[in-house]
C-alpha cells in the first residue's frame, strides 16, 4: 500500500499542504488507521509537517498515535482505526460535495480483511444508489488479514464481481505497478454516475524476502539487523 | 422546519424511519433530505462526512436504533471529530411499550453520557422539545436528543426561557424537590400536586438536559429543601439519578435525604402501553406520591427527634 500512497500523494490528490483545511481539496481517509506509518510517511514527503515528527511515532506523548489521528496532525482528514468506519464518512463527504455542486473527490483506502465489517456493505450499496461518482474506494488487497489469510477467515472471492454486483465500477490493478495504478487513478470516474473501486492487487511485505506474504509482519517490528537486511533489500542506501 | 427555513446547512437523515412525520421536510427541502436506508451504521457514518462538509445534521430513528446499533459510529466519526451531528431518537423510555423491549429505549441517556463531547437533552414536554430543537441546532457539536411521542401534554402553562444545561423551575417549594428528566414531567407535577395535598410545599425542577447537567440548581435544592427525588423512565443505572447523586455524593454542605425514582437494570417482561408500564415499575402518580412522603415523612420525625 506504499506504492498506492506514493502514487496518490504525487500528483492524484489536489491537496496543498501549506492549506490542509483547503475547502477544495480532494478527500483521503485511510480506513485501514493500522496502516498510519506509511499515510504519516507520506504527508511528511508531502510537507504537511516534518520529517522529525517522524522520529518518535507510536512512542509516550508522540504527536503521531498508533492509528491514523487528526488530531494535531495536518493531512489527516479522519481519524481511523476500528475498521469499517471510513467508507460511510466517504459517502457523507462525496454526497455534500454533489449537494453543494462541488468538484472535490473523495479517496477511501480499505483493507481486504475490513471489507467483513457491514458498515461497508451498507455504505457499498448507498453509493451507486446515490450515484457518487466522485468517490473512489481503493482496496489494499494483500489475502492477508489478522489471524490468517482471507481465503481461510472469511473469502471474499469473487470480490470483484461482489462490487460490479452493488453497482460500482471495478478495476483491477497490480497494486505495486505504478503504471496501472496512475491509470486507474487518473481518469475518474471510471464509469460516469458511478463511484469507483479499485482492487489493488498487492503483497504483504512487499520487497522484503523475508517479510513478503508473512503474518508475523503484520505484529512485529524489525530488530537493527532485520532492518538494515530490509533496507538494503529495497535498496536504500541513506 | 422553521430551523431549515433560516439555516440552509440544516439536514436531515433519517433511517427509514418517520413516517407521517418527515415527509414535509423531504418535499420543501429535497437538497437538504436523505433516507439512508435501514443502515444505522452507514447513516451515522454518512452524517459524519456532511457535518465535517459544513452541514448541520440531524439524525433521525426511533427507540434505540439510532444510538446502539451505531454506538461506535457516534463515538468515534461524530463526537471524536466535534462533528456537528445531532442525533435524535424518538420513543424515548416506554414510548414504544407496547413494541416490546426491543422498542424500549431505557439505557440511552446512561449511554450517551458516557460520551466524550456529547450533550445530552430529553425534554420534558412539546414546548420544552421545540425549544431543545433550536438550543441543539445552535450548539456546535454533538448532541442527542430524547423525544417522546408526538402528542405529550404541554406541562409548562407560561412561556419558558430554555438553556442547554439550566433547569427550569416548574414549581416552587421549600419542603422537597422532585427533579425530573424527559417525558417523567408531567408525572412530576403530578405527584407534586399530589403532595400539596398532603401538606409538602415541593419544588419542580425539569433536568431537560442531563450532560452539562446543571449542578447548581441541584446543590441549591440540597441546601434549601430537605429532600431530593429524581424521576426517570430510564434505568436506575447511569441516568439523572446517578447524574444527581455524583453531584451530591461531592458535596458536603447539606444532609439532603435522596433517593432515586428509576427503572430497574432488568428488561421490561410484559409489553404495554407506557402508562401501564409506568405504574408496573413504581413511577405512576400514586404509588410515587406514597413513597415520597413516606420518605420525607420520615426524614421530619428525625429532624424533630434531633432538635428535642
């Protein structure tokens, strides 16, 4: 889902980190809040805060929490962490934006194991019914999820078809191709009057022999050695 | 309506709920109007995302579903952001006895308490709603809203001067005081008239809103009368009650006698109408009367016995 983020933060998303409160920016909410290292990364890139609020996440009295927090965090739009929650908030923002004849799109990224809550289900079906093609879902699916893989918890195959079956209009991309992935974010709507879901093929680890489809990554942090072993694997030399 | 008619950011969402009722403010102001389906997360989610566009939103459901099914939606998309969302239930209580305790909406006000940001008004009669309406909209964030059922006896026989957090004196009196939150105000006066009866000067109060609860009014009663009775058609868990004795409970300057008029933590076993229900938990006029002198009966023989 990095490459996902890296690719929306350079140039998708008409956001402007000098004014984060800008009333005519696009919408980004990280459903997935577990995932907030990466979104935090990414607003740094950005410049919506600096690189040295970096340092310290996740530690006692840090600015940036566990979770994906508004609060005091610039570029945060909602603040996510039990999962299910930031579709509907999606839909409430693209359907003020329709309302007030806005032009602003809303982005909602999901996980594939989030996708067992109802809360999005419900909000799957409100969407096409409201014709909110300014809205655009984008799904981390990696098959992995909490206590196993998808296929074992809960399938969700055939996914793709579950979407077109609510009314939306599927793409399906190779998550870490950046090519198809500034495609299938480019020309939106995909469909008109229909909100957009791109399922985003991706692996869990992405890079990292030794990380790459396994759970445990899921928990853990890496150790110095573990660390050094995955930074030379991705090829970063600072 | 008239809020609509003044203020263009009013909404209204409401989950398939409301009929008879919404239909008006659907057809005067379609822009402003969404049925969200019966989807109580997704509609409090939905509410979230206008609020945080600039909207000021009401949500609209009976009983319990607009605040438990969603309870997580409200924590964390409304109060958690100061989301300007209004959350309102109708069928407060037993409104909905009949329905089955399903329908019976008697943890809300606990509940909703317990919110960070969340104010929490249940008005006493029709005037005091229409007055809340308005106080809610003008508030910036979080709020719920207990409702009755359309069709309450107005209580209050002068104009009121409504405030989030202040109750309104509806009786005077210098013997006791009942407090009383939501639909329970008519059954106040009531049983206040009933006491004056039997001798008991009693104040009134309406606790129409719960959460800021308005604890002067309470320590003033506690120091200028020598009895407390809080009434509510809610659980004796978590409501005005405890609302009114954690207020007490810290303050030392008085020696109120206090005791609790509530419904017990247990699910109501029989349906029926709410009067009926009422009188089946102990919060009909008559046997409230009954134990209110009894108590404050007592409390004047002990007071008599210390000053021999």
């Amino acid at each position: 889902m990095a490459d996902l983020l890296a690719v929306l933060y350079n140039g998708i998303l008409r956001v402007d980190p000098k004014r984060p409160d800008w009333a005519e920016r696009d919408r980004f909410i990280l459903s997935k809040g577990h995932a907030c290292a990466a979104l935090y990364v990414a607003l740094a890139e950005r410049g919506f805060f600096p690189d040295s609020w970096l340092d310290d996440f996740y530690q006692d009295g840090a600015r940036l929490a566990g979770h994906a927090t508004h609060v005091g965090v610039p570029g945060v739009e909602i603040s996510t962490g039990s999962l299910g929650h930031g579709l509907p908030i999606a839909c409430g923002m693209a359907l003020a934006a329709k309302r007030n004849r806005e032009l602003h799109r809303v982005f909602v990224m999901l996980s594939d194991g989030e996708c067992d809550e109802g809360s999005n289900w419900e909000a799957a079906l409100f969407a096409p019914h409201h014709r909110l093609d300014n809205l655009v879902v984008i799904i981390d699916y990696n098959k992995i999820q909490s206590l196993g893989t998808v296929k074992e918890v809960l399938d969700l195959e055939p996914f793709a078809d579950k979407w077109r079956a609510f009314g939306w209009a599927v793409q399906e991309i190779d998550g870490h191709n950046v090519g198809q992935i500034e495609q299938a974010l480019t020309d939106l709507p995909a469909k008109a009057d229909k909100p957009t879901c791109v399922i985003a093929h991706t692996i869990k680890g992405k890079g990292v022999s030794f990380m790459e489809h396994k759970l445990l990554w899921h928990y853990r942090s890496p150790n110095s050695e573990e660390m050094t072993g995955a930074m030379s694997e991705l090829g970063v030399t600072e | 309506m008239k809020l609509a008619e003044r203020d263009s950011r009013v909404f209204l969402v409401v989950g398939d709920l409301g009929f008879g009722v919404t239909e008006p403010f659907a057809q005067r102001f379609p822009e402003r109007y969404l049925n969200a389906g019966v989807a109580e997360q997704n509609m409090t989610g939905i509410a979230a995302g206008l609020a945080l566009s600039g909207k000021i939103v009401f949500t609209y459901s009976i009983a319990n579903f607009p605040i438990l099914r969603c309870l997580e939606q409200i924590r964390n998309d409304v109060c958690y952001h100061h989301a300007n969302v209004k959350v309102v239930a109708v069928g407060g209580g037993f409104a909905y006895g009949a329905l089955g305790a399903t329908h019976h909406a008697t943890e809300d006000l606990a509940i909703m308490r317990a919110l960070p940001e969340m104010s929490v008004v249940a008005p006493g009669d029709p005037e005091e709603a229409a007055a809340a309406t308005e106080a809610v909209a003008a508030h910036d964030g979080p709020c719920y809203l207990r409702l009755g059922r359309a069709g309450e006896q107005k209580v209050h026989d002068r104009p009121i001067h409504f405030q989030l957090g202040k109750a309104i004196q509806v009786r005077q009196g210098g013997d006791v005081t009942l407090i009383s939150t939501g639909g329970m105000l008519q059954t106040a006066v009531e049983t206040a008239d009933a006491l004056s009866h039997k001798g008991l000067q009693v104040r009134v109060l309406s606790m129409h809103t719960l959460k800021p609860l308005d604890a002067g009014a309470v320590l003033t009663a506690a120091c200028e009368t020598s009895a407390i009775f809080t009434l509510e058609e809610h659980s004796i868990i978590g409501g005005l009650g405890s609302a009114v004795a954690e207020t007490l409970a810290e303050s030392a300057d008085h020696e109120v006698v206090f005791k609790r008029f509530a419904l017990p933590s247990a699910f109501a076993c029989k349906p029926g109408s709410q009067e009926y229900l009422r009188t089946h938990f102990g919060l009909g006029v008559e046997s409230l009367s009954d134990a209110i002198y009894a108590a404050s009966h007592a409390r004047r023989l002990f007071a008599a016995g210390a000053s021999l």
